[in-house]
C-alpha cells in the first residue's frame, strides 16, 4: 500500500452515487464472506463484553478486507482477523472511549438545549398565563433548538463515522488515537457522508421491510401455540425470532461496513494521495 502524506494536489472527491455504488459493487462480488462474517459477529453478542468487542472488531473486519479490494491487495478471512483480534484490547478501549464521548455530547447537548429553552421561557414569564403569543413563541424556540440539537449531534456523530476503519487496517493507530483519525479524516465531508448514509438506509429498507414481515408471521403462528404453556414452543419462537434479527442484522452490516471501507478510501485517496485504483478497476 503506497502512500504520499504531502501530495500537494488532492484528487477530486468521488460522488456520492459513486460512493454507494462502489459499496453496493463490492457488497455483492463478496456477499457470501461478508455475510458469514457478520452472522458470526452477531453470535458473539450472546457473550457480554468480549463477545461484544468481538462483535465490533468482526464488523471493521469486513471494512478492512473491502479496502483491501480497493487498493487491489487483497487478503484472506484468516489474516484480516489475525490482524483485529491483535487489537481487540484496543477495539474494547475504543468502545469505552466512544461510550463516554456519546454520553457526553448526549449531556452537554441536553443542558444547551435546556438552558436555550428555559431561559427564554423564563424571560417570557412562564407558560403561566397561557399568553397565545408567548406560547406559540415558546413552541418556536422549542423547534429551533430541538433542530440546533439535532444537526450538531448529526454534525458531531459524523465526524466519528469512521473510528472503527483506521483501527483495522493502519498500523501506527490505537484505540484512542482512531477517534482522531476519523475526526481528521472526515474534516469537510460532513454533508456528503450524511448523504451517503441516507441513501444507504432507503436502500436497506427492503431488507428491514421483509424481515419485519417474516417475524410478524412468526408471531401470529406462534401466539395461540404458546399460550397452550408448552415451553417448547416458547423456546422454538425465541430461537426463530433471535436466528431472524441475526441474519438480517448480517445482511445489513456487510453493507454498511463496504461502504465506509469506500468513504475511508477516497478521503485517503484525496487527502494523503492514495492512488487512484477504484476509479481505474472494475471491483
């Protein structure tokens, strides 16, 4: 993997169609891995804590094997894992370290948003005297602030798109230093990574759609059978219903996981001159 951290002259950003494409091209010439190696995930969520990192390094997994196609050097299951689970300790930091951040910005944004709406109110006098104007201009501030809340929640959130990605596929970064590597990476890319996302999600929607079809028919043949107090019948329903989210969960996360690896790959690509091989071969 060659790089040039000085180029001088960063190469145009692909476009968001690109982007999704790419992702789309690289999800289905791969599916079956991808897929076995989401589902295998998924059934490390059973285990708390451990299971739970290996959860997380499993799905960056996917992403560092589909960058791998991008930069055409591509590497087997067996490598790319031996690789994540060298650095689970770190994974299990990062997640640690993203929880407190989250609950952080949940917090801070809450108290904003509080004191945004509290402090006009209380100028205002109160809701008290049921004022029609002073009313409708508390709902105004109320909508306004709920929107400042969202965007800079929105803004924040994706500038940590990418904390998991750098953690499986570049040497020199631990489970700290990823943050601000995707905080440096998505600097200027706000908009075109939300973009992306909302495309990626009314294109996963289908999938959601069917699988939420499927379970309720799952419930509807299983409600009176389990109110006949037959515990095998309870047990068949859970493992049904588990088995279900699973695979759809494993059907999703490949997705979402290629599609990152093609955002990492083109900011690299634009920012430390990575090489133009996605633009040049058919994945």
């Amino acid at each position: 993997m060659s790089e040039n951290f000085g180029s001088p002259h960063p190469i145009q950003p692909l476009s968001v169609g690109s982007v999704v494409s790419a992702g789309m091209r690289l999800y289905r010439s791969h599916f079956k891995k991808y897929f076995f190696i989401a589902l295998k995930a998924y059934a490390w969520l059973l285990v708390p804590i451990y299971g739970w990192v290996k959860f997380y390094a499993l799905s960056a997994l996917i992403s560092r094997l589909a960058f791998g196609e991008l930069v055409n050097q591509p590497e087997s299951v067996s490598s790319g894992e031996r690789f994540v689970n060298s650095r689970l300790w770190e994974f299990f930091m990062n997640m640690i370290l993203m929880f407190a951040i989250s609950i952080g910005i949940t917090l801070g944004f809450l108290l904003i948003g509080g004191l945004l709406i509290g402090i006009p109110t209380a100028l205002l006098g109160g809701l008290q005297d049921a004022n029609p104007a002073n009313t409708g201009i508390f709902i105004l501030i109320t909508l306004l602030v709920m929107i400042i809340v969202f965007t800079g929640i929105m803004w924040i959130g994706t500038r940590f798109y990418l904390v998991d990605v750098p953690l499986a596929i570049e040497d020199d970064v631990n489970g700290s230093s990823t943050i601000n590597r995707s905080w440096e990476l998505t600097k200027g890319n706000i908009s075109r990574i939300v973009l992306i996302s909302l495309i990626g999600v009314l294109i996963t929607i289908p999938i959601q759609f069917i699988i939420q079809i499927i379970t309720t028919i799952i419930q509807l043949i299983f409600t009176p059978l389990m109110q006949e107090r037959n515990p095998i019948f309870s047990i068949i329903f859970l493992v049904l219903i588990v088995g279900l989210s699973f695979s759809g969960g494993a059907l999703i996360v490949p997705f979402w996981q290629t599609v990152k690896a093609v955002v990492y790959y083109d900011l690299r690509s634009r920012r430390e001159g990575l090489g133009l091989q996605l633009r040049d071969h058919d994945i």
